[in-house]
C-alpha cells in the first residue's frame, strides 16, 4: 500500500479571496506581520498497490481529472 499526500493551492497571480479575508482577520487581531495568505486543500490518499511509478501516474491523473482545477489552482503530491 502507498499512501499519497496531495497539496492544491491557488496559483499566483489568481485572486484569493478567502485568503484576503482571513489576513484582514489576522490583521484585524493584531498579527500584523502576516504578509500575504494562500488558501488551499490537503488530501491524504491510500492506493492499493506497491508499485510507485503505478501509483504515481495515477495520482497525477486524479489531481489533472477531479481533485485540482489545473486552471487556477497548482497541484503536488508525495508518495510515502
């Protein structure tokens, strides 16, 4: 078994604008320092195989077919 663990975060230059709310809130409650915040999802998968070439194609398939809009958002992934 391999486990797969998938960030997806917005691409720069596309506007976030949950991430604009939450530094207005941080801001707002005196953690001034914060520059700039970048929303995004984790994912943790399990694949039942051991083969990680298989399991490395497949998981970018998934991240390219559901898991990231690969026009505004950037993918990664770990195999462990």
């Amino acid at each position: 078994m391999i486990k797969a663990t998938i960030y997806v975060t917005i691409k720069r230059g596309v506007l976030d604008p949950q991430g604009n709310a939450v530094q207005g809130a941080l801001h707002s409650m005196g953690f001034d320092e914060v520059g700039s915040v970048r929303i995004g999802k984790y994912m943790e998968l399990e694949l039942n195989t051991d083969n990680r070439a298989e399991a490395d194609n497949r998981v970018k398939a998934m991240c390219e077919k559901l898991l990231a809009n690969t026009v505004i958002e950037d993918y990664r992934f770990e195999l462990q």
